[in-house]
C-alpha cells in the first residue's frame, strides 16, 4: 500500500477535507496563533476536555445542558461578548495565557473559534486527529513515529482564507523532523514547500513574526501582544492532544 503525506494550506481546503475518505488517515491540525496553542496549554493546566464547536449557537447549546462547562473563544481574535450572543458572556477568549489552572483545573471546555475549530471539525471523521503546535511539536512527532501513518495529513487553519505563516512554518518542522524517521512514498509538493520555508526562516521561531500577518495583528493588540512570543516556543510540554469522539483529550 502506497503511503501519502499531504497538507491542507487553508480554510478553503476544509470542504474538500470534509467529504474525503480520511478513514486510513492521521490529521495533524495546526492554528499556532493560537486555537492549537490555546488547547495544549489548556490540558498541560488540568482542562481534562475541550470540545471544539464552529458556530457560537452550538457552544451556548451545550454550555446550556450542562452549566459547568466553560465557555471559550474569539470571533475577530477577540473574546466573544454579549453582542455577539445576545446575553451571554464567555468566560474565556482564544488566549492561552488566560488557561492557566487556576482557571480551567478539572474543567471541561466548549470552544469555538473563526478558523482553528473549523478546522479540527473538517477532519473529525479521521481515523485519528491530534493537535500540535510549536509547543508540542516533538511530542507530536515522536507520537507520529509510534503510530507509522498510512496517510498523513496536515491541516493549517490559516488566516480568514490565506495560508498562515507560522502555520506552514509549524508543518515544515515537523515534516523536518518527521523525515528523519519515517519514509512516504509520495510527499506532496505542499508539504515540501512547506519544509522550504521552515529551512528558509530556521530554527528561531520568532524569525516568523516579520513574515506574519496573524503576528502582526496581535502585536498591535495592547492585551493580546504577549500571545505572540508565548505561543512561539519550542517543546515547551510533553503532551499530545487528540480528538476522541468530539472532545479534544490528553492521548
């Protein structure tokens, strides 16, 4: 059987990902500014779930059969406010500095974002979906080796509906780390430019920030700018979270 590692570069490529045959396939979702970097830091601070969810309407449904769950997300890269909802608050946005476990300790978590969640729904009916970002990048890839994907596929939520740089760069490190270990009979051109542009900028992620329009953005945001250099880090925790029947987990 012929082994395939391709890429998905944008929220334009969500549709035809939602009606592929991803049944043999591992999906490795990237949103490093910020959804993916929020999820991994939300489990490394005790969040024991995180249920992503595309439309606002969804996340007050679920948050309104169960009270306890915490309601988290951004529309515009902002927390979502009672003018979006028509009432209701949510009690976090799409920072990850706000999950520490103060705050989200033994908590379960509706989450719904402009691109990130629409993106771990997309490929939901994988054979298995996990989440990476810089933070865990190692941790994904050694996760990767174990598991010795037929088909692996990389999606980058992108930003509104261009490629995201710090997304490309995130998925050419881990096919650079990747390769080291596992052979693909076919690596699609995606993915090798992908790996170019990891080369290209090195291994300094905050090389990212000029090529960035998602980093510019939040550098221009007084309460948001600390989100940038928090979420370009390396191997910062060991874990790999992971989609089991809709709810993001510790694997």
């Amino acid at each position: 059987m012929q082994t395939c590692i391709g890429i998905a570069f944008t929220p334009n490529d969500f549709w035809a990902l939602k009606k592929a045959d991803l049944s043999n396939t591992i999906c490795v979702v990237l949103d490093v500014l910020r959804f993916t970097s929020t999820v991994v830091t939300a489990l490394a601070s005790g969040a024991t779930g995180i249920i992503p969810v595309s439309e606002i309407a969804e996340a007050l449904e679920l948050r309104a059969q169960d009270p306890t769950f915490l309601l988290g997300g951004e529309r515009k890269g902002q927390r979502i406010t009672s003018s979006l909802t028509g009432g209701a608050e949510f009690d976090l946005g799409n920072s990850p500095r706000e999950y520490t476990p103060q705050h989200v300790q033994g908590k379960r978590i509706v989450c719904t974002t402009t691109n990130g969640t629409q993106a771990i729904r997309a490929c939901a009916h994988a054979s298995t979906v996990y989440i990476a970002a810089l933070l865990n990048i190692k941790a994904v890839v050694h996760q990767l080796i174990k598991d010795r994907p037929t088909n692996l596929v990389i999606v980058c939520s992108g930003t509104e509906n261009e490629p995201a740089t710090e997304d490309v760069y995130t998925a050419g490190i881990l096919w650079e780390e990747l390769q080291q270990h596992l052979r693909f009979d076919h690596v699609s051109d995606g993915v090798q430019i992908a790996y170019l542009t990891a080369k290209a900028i090195g291994h300094e992620p905050k090389s990212i920030i000029p090529y960035s329009k998602n980093a510019q953005r939040l550098l221009s945001i007084e309460e948001l700018r600390d989100d940038v250099p928090f979420c370009l880090r390396r191997d910062v925790f060991q874990i790999v979270p992971r989609l089991i029947n809709n709810e993001i987990k510790v694997h």
